[in-house]
C-alpha cells in the first residue's frame, strides 16, 4: 500500500500540536504523581540519547568522521558552548576528518 | 486606562520577543538545514519539508518522523513515534501550565502551545512572573520562519551540495541533540550515567540478533519507555529538582 507524505505530515502536525497543546489548556494544578512526574522528567533525555548513539556513526561519509563528532559534539557542550555551537563544531570535525582519512587508506 | 497599560505591556513584550528570537532563529537555520537532509532522504520534497517544519516545530520528533516516512511505516507507528519523541514538549506545556495567568483566554494557550521548542520554553520561562503571550508570539514570529525556511533550503541544497558538505552538515542535529542532554548530565551524575546506558542500550539493540530486526522508530520508542521507566523507579526526582534542571 502506497502511503500519502501529506497525511504523514498531517498526522505529524496534529499529534505534536496535541502534545503541546493539552497541557497548557487543560492542566490547571500541580502534577503530583511522582513516577509520572520523573517519568515526564527522564524521557527527553532518554529519547535525544537513544537516537544520537549509534545513529551518528551512519550519518557521515564514514563511521571514524561520525564517532568523531559524537566526541566533539560532548566535550563542548560539556564546555559550556551553545545549541547553534555545538552545532557547528560537529559538522567542522566532520569536515576536517573526511578531508585528513584518504590519506590514510 | 488600565486597558491602555495592558496594551503598552503586550507590545513591549512582543518586540523583546522579536529582538530575543533572532539568535535562535539563527541557530535554527543552520540545524533545521540538516534536517531538510533528512527529509529529502525520505523521499520528501521542498514544499513538502517546509509545510511540515512549520506545522510541527520539532527537531528531533520531525526527525524521528521522517526517518519512519523513509521506512514506509504505518500511520499509527509515525502518530505513536511522534507522540513518545514530543513527550518532553509534553513536559515543558505542563511546567509552562503553572506559570500562567489564570485568566489567559483559551486563544492565547492554544496559540502559545504551538511553538513550545527546547530554545523558546527556556527563554519564556526565564522571564519573572506570569508568561506573556505576547513575548511568545514576537519570539515565535522571528525564530519560526528561519526553521522552516532552512529545512527547506537543506532539502533543495542536499541535491546541489557536494557530498563532504552534506556529510558534515547532516551531524548538525545529532549536536544539537547533544547540546541538550550534556549540559544537564554534567550538573546531575544520574543524566549523565543515565546517557551512558543509553548509549550503550541503543548500541546493543542497534547490532543484536532478534531486536535489531525490530524497525528503528520502533526500538526508539521500547528503549525510551523502558530506560525512563526504570530510571523513574530507581532515581525518583523531587518537584524542586525538576525545577532546577529545566533547560
């Protein structure tokens, strides 16, 4: 079956304005379940964390370029550097390391 | 009189949200073009890129989304992807709910909920006292057409630039990712070995026998409510600290 990218979109819009939107609208006390609340607390971690580690290694030219940047992309943000910096010294590692790796093979 | 206060308030509020927008659309700019990458390598088109980044305002839950279109995935698993990988927009429109002017018209929640993204909620919430709508919709105005304007750009380019250049950009967002979990995991020792496991998990379940056939949204999904699940029942965290660790 041959699906259709714009319900995708759709579906993707809706559900994600749902998410957002139900909170702010409807929440008016304090959440007071503990595990919910550290469940809610520990998720955005564990998803960014689950789809950074090993996807990153595919996502460049080579896996060397890719770990590289996993490695970069921790110590300046361990450092302190911003979203748009780290950003940034990811793919300049990249490009560094995808220039230096023919000589070696 | 008071009316006409109101109205100084609010529109202050919305040029300092148009003034303070501008870095992160930026920044937004530079990162969404590596997910227009990601979009043209499911088979998405400019238009189609465009529309999605400016209905939907979410890196990574837009990411997650496209690499499930590239799968050919069901509608329901992109719906249930999209839900799990947004949960935390989920948290910050809860922490965003307490902070509100009980008398905020419906209108205004509606319009503030859809662009509730990690830079925005950090720089509302850092204001003193009851959120203004406003501050949000003049942050949004600025930062929102640069995130969608360069998915768009990173689907076309992808197709022009050479394939050092799109190698080096498509990292752009896994450091972003980055720049989200490491500055929390290094004031909190539990994040921080928290991440490690999860490394290690999604590594695990990336190359094992059996798991590694499950498709990848789907591994994403299993590992997140479990490792979160475990780790709410282990580390339970307080209210205050919750508060304190908030990007």
């Amino acid at each position: 079956m041959s699906r259709n990218t714009y319900i995708y979109i759709l579906i993707m819009a809706v559900v994600t304005f749902a998410v957002r939107a139900l909170p702010l609208t409807l929440i008016q006390k304090q959440i007071k379940n503990r595990f919910l609340q550290s469940f809610l607390y520990y998720v955005p971690y564990v998803t960014l964390a689950v789809m950074t580690f090993p996807a990153i290694l595919h996502a460049t030219q080579s896996p060397v370029s890719g770990l590289c940047a996993l490695l970069i992309g921790i110590l300046a943000a361990w450092l302190g550097a911003n979203l748009f910096q780290v950003a940034l010294s990811c793919c300049g590692i990249v490009l560094i390391v995808e220039l230096i790796i023919p000589f070696f093979s | 009189m008071d009316l006409y206060n109101t109205r100084n308030v609010n529109k202050k509020c919305f040029l300092q949200g148009l003034r303070n927008g501008i870095p992160i659309g930026l920044g937004y700019l530079a990162v969404s073009f590596s997910l227009g990458i990601a979009a043209k390598n499911a088979g998405l088109n400019a238009v189609q890129s465009f529309l999605t980044s400016l209905l939907c305002n979410a890196s990574a839950g837009e990411y997650a989304g496209f690499t499930l279109i590239a799968a050919g995935a069901s509608y329901i698993e992109v719906a249930v992807m999209t839900l799990i990988v947004n949960a935390r927009y989920l948290l910050m429109s809860c922490a965003m709910s307490q902070r509100m002017n009980p008398d905020t018209k419906l209108h205004h929640r509606l319009l503030m909920s859809f662009h509730v993204t990690d830079e925005l909620f950090a720089i509302a919430i850092a204001r003193p006292g009851y959120l203004n709508p406003f501050y949000s919709y003049g942050a949004v105005l600025s930062a929102a057409p640069c995130w969608a304007l360069g998915t768009a750009l990173g689907t076309i380019a992808g197709n022009i630039l050479p394939l050092r250049l799109v190698s080096a950009f498509s990292v752009a967002l896994y450091g972003m990712f980055l720049a989200v979990i490491i500055p929390p995991a290094r004031k909190n020792k539990r994040i921080a070995g928290m991440i490690i496991v999860c490394f290690a998990a999604s590594f695990a379940a990336a190359y094992l026998p059996i798991v590694s056939e499950i498709s990848e949204g789907m591994r994403t999904i299993l590992l997140t409510v479990i490792i979160a699940a475990a780790a709410a029942v282990l580390f339970p965290v307080s209210q205050s600290e919750d508060n304190g660790n908030e990007p």
